[in-house]
C-alpha cells in the first residue's frame, strides 16, 4: 500500500462498504475486505482491527458533519427560513461526495447499525436535528414533522425506485417533501 495513511483508510472504507452493502455486515469478513482490496489481512489490520472499528469510522464522518449542522443550526433563529436552510444543508451532506455508498450501506445494514455504538451516536444526532427543526413548537406534531422531514431526505435513497432518476433529481424531490413538513411547523 503505497498510498498515504489517510488515503488507504479511506480506501480500505469505500470497499467494505461495498461489501457489506453487496453480502450484508454480517456476512462479510475482514479476509474478504482484504482479498478485494489486494492487501494481507495483517495489513488491513494496521488500519482498523474489526468490522466494527471500520463502521465506527465512517459513522464518525457522519457525525461530524451533523455536529457542525447541529452548532450552526442552534446559532440561528427558530423561523421557518433557518428550517429551510437546515435541510438544505442536511441534504448537501446526503448527497454530496461519496456518500451514495455510505447512504446504500445504512439502508441495506439497519440492523447491524442499531447494535453498534456508532448506530446508537448517529440516532441520536438525528433526534437532535429534528430538535432544533422543532425549535419553537414543542407539540407532537412539530417533533413528528421535523423527523419525518429528515427521514424524507435521507431515505430518499431507498424509497424513491424510478430508473434512471438523478440523484439531483432524487434531492429535489426529497427536500419539496422535506419542505412541505417544515412549512407546517408552528414558528414562535
């Protein structure tokens, strides 16, 4: 492995997210991880030392991303234009970058990511997302409305099965979805 520390990391992430995607968590070892790559398992071990510590670490780019959201959301007033820039931005982390493998990975793998801790973190950022989207009504319909609008977004990727749709097109429709949940969220 010739590549940097980093760049392997994240080499060695992109193809068991393959592979877990492709045969389930479960089913995948970290000896297949390793033959896919074209690497020793002893080598694949000098990054990451389980299947588990390779979830953890793509879950902590996530939770990254949705702590500086979080920051940035709670500085702003609770309007409906500062929901509205929320789930734009939410829906830029969706769908930017390399996170169709990441997104493909969460819809195919719930049940192994609710029995892991890093599962656990990212439920509870999200809780704290729909949180701040309800900031100023505290009814059960603003709370329902404000996760269901993060739920549009992020589950558009397994929901939405028209061929060939883009996945701007894909965002579109998910934040118009997203959108009209908010617009029925109480502002203070």
């Amino acid at each position: 492995m010739s590549q940097s520390t980093g760049g392997t990391r994240e080499r060695i992430k992109a193809v068991a997210l393959e592979l877990f995607t492709e045969q389930g968590y479960e089913a995948t070892s970290l000896r297949e991880v390793a033959e896919r790559l074209g690497v020793t398992k002893a080598a694949l071990y000098y990054h990451f030392k389980s299947k588990d510590e390779i979830v953890t670490s793509v879950v902590a780019d996530r939770l990254d991303l949705m702590d500086s959201l979080i920051a940035w959301a709670e500085a702003q007033p609770p309007t409906l234009a500062t929901r509205r820039a929320v789930i734009e931005r939410y829906a830029d982390t969706i769908f930017g970058g390399d996170q169709r493998g990441v997104m493909r990975f969460f819809e195919q793998n719930q049940t192994a990511l609710k029995s892991l801790s890093a599962g656990r973190e990212l439920r509870e950022r999200l809780l704290r997302l729909a949180t701040v989207l309800s900031a100023g009504d505290n009814s059960p319909g603003g709370q329902v409305r404000a996760a269901l609008a993060l739920f549009a977004v992020h589950s558009s990727w397994f929901v939405v099965r028209t061929p060939d749709i883009t996945d701007a097109e894909r965002k579109h429709v998910a934040l118009e979805v997203a959108n009209e949940l908010l617009a029925a969220i109480t502002t203070p």
